[in-house]
C-alpha cells in the first residue's frame, strides 16, 4: 500500500485512531495535514511521523470558517488532495431519558454537520485526483447501544452519508468508504466522561463483548482506513469494515 506522493488530510490527527493513521500514512510516504483543536498535541504527532512531517491545521470542525481554512491551506500547501478522512469524533452517552437536545447538538454538529461540511469543500479537489474518501464511523452505526441514543444516531448518519456519496461520486472516479470500529483503546471514552474505574471495567467487558476477546488498538484501525484509502481498494465504494 505505498501513499509515495499521495496528499491525505485526516481529522482529529491529534489523537487516537487519528494519529494511528498519521503516523502509519507517513510511514508508507504520504504527504498528511492533519487537523485538531490542540496544538501541542498535534505538534507531538508531527514530531512521531517517521516520513514526510505533516501539516499541522489548528481548528474546531464546528466552525465552518475553520473548515474551510483548513481545505484552502492543505490546498495551497500541497496543491492537491488525494484523500479525505473524516475521522474527528466525539462520544456523550445517555438514554432517551437522560440526554438533552444540546448534547443531541454537541454530537450531531462534530460527527455528523462537520463530516458534511468538509466534504463538500473537498469533492472538487477530490474529483481532480480521483482520490477517495475515508468516514470513520463505529459499530454503533450497525448496532444500538442502550445510553448512547445521539451517539448511535450519528454514526448511522455517518454511514448512510457513506453510502450516498459514494454513489454521487462513483461516475467521477472518486470512491467513498467507511470503517465501523468496536471498541479501541483511546482517550474517546475518557474524554466522554468515563473516569478510569469505569473505562477499566468497559475495557473488561470486551473480553466477552468482542469476539477477538479483547478491544481493538487504534494501529489496527490505521491499517484498515490505509486499505480502503490505498490503490489496493480501487474496486471498493460504498462499504464499510
Ligand atoms: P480521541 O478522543 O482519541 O480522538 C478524537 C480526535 O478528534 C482528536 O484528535 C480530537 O482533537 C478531534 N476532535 C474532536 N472534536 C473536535 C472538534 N470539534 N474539532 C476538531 N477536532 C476535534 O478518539 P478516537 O481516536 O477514539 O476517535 C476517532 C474517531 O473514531 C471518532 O469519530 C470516534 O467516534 C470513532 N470511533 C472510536 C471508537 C473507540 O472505541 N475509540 C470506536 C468506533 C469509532 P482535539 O480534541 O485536539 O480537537
């Protein structure tokens, strides 16, 4: 799967699976602007990445500004885009009983507005490479999940976005896929409100929950979002792992 000369603009770079990805990507000699609120954060991804060092673009995905920053400097940067990963995310649960409409709007406007957003600013530059696209979307997108009602919703949205811009984009050359994660060890839980003992006792549960008897690593979600970014899919749109 060799990036040599491919242009990838990954979301939320600064942590996680995101920054399993940049790290994996500039391995394999991509070219990466990679996205955050925290600067120092991404400033110690950049500082990991074995290949080319990657852009580092500073903003919150909310702001449409900040979204249409972040497209024009990857642009005027590197003068093309290749790929696509929409990866920024975050978790809140509760149940129907418990959650609000602004915790409804806190997680529709980063996993689901956002996602839009940056893809519409993308396409033009995608259809120009025939690059492709990368959603990183979670089983709770295929399975409900009891207290994650928004959660749930906005990863189910994720993956029809998928489906749809695939088929939008298919006559154009430029392909659409999506991965749906189990649980990962990250600090997406944590930072959702878990405090340790209970992230302790989540990450217990996947020994029965999961059928590998474990909870994944964000390198191995890397490796799959590389897969479907990669020449190596270029017969796959529409799908999600
Ligand atoms: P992390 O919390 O480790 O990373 C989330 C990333 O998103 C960070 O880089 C964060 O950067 C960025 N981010 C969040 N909100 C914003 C925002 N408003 N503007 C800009 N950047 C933002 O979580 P993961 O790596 O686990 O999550 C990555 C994706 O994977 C998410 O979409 C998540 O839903 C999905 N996923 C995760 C699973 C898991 O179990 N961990 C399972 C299935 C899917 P910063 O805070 O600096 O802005």
């Amino acid at each position: 799967m060799s990036f040599v000369d491919k242009v990838v603009l990954i979301t939320g770079g600064s942590s996680g699976i995101g920054k399993a990805t940049a790290l994996y990507l500039s391995k394999q000699g991509a070219k990466i602007a990679i996205t955050g609120r925290n600067v120092a954060n991404l400033q110690a991804v950049a500082d990991e990445c074995e290949g080319h060092k990657p852009l580092i673009l500073v903003g919150d995905v909310n702001e449409e500004a900040a979204v249409k920053s972040i497209i024009e400097k990857t642009l005027s940067h590197y003068k093309k885009l290749d790929v696509l990963i929409n990866n920024a995310g975050i978790i809140e649960s509760g149940s129907i009983e418990e959650t609000n409409v602004e915790q409804y709007d806190r997680v529709f406007n980063t996993n689901v507005r956002a996602v839009y957003c940056i893809t519409t600013l993308a396409v033009p530059h995608l259809i120009k490479t025939k690059g492709n696209i990368v959603n990183v979307s979670s089983v709770a997108g295929l399975r409900a999940a009891n207290g994650l009602v928004a959660y749930c919703m906005s990863k189910s949205a994720v993956d029809q976005f998928t489906k749809c811009v695939a088929l939008d984009l298919a006559s154009k050359g430029v392909r659409v896929n999506a991965v749906n994660p189990g649980v990962i060890v990250t600090e997406l839980h944590k930072r959702g409100g878990m405090n340790e003992q209970q992230y302790e006792q989540f990450l217990e549960r996947c020994k029965t929950t999961h059928a590998l008897g474990r909870p994944g690593q964000a390198s191995e979600v890397a490796t799959t979002i590389a897969f479907l970014a990669s020449d190596a899919a270029s017969n796959i749109t529409g799908a999600s792992i």
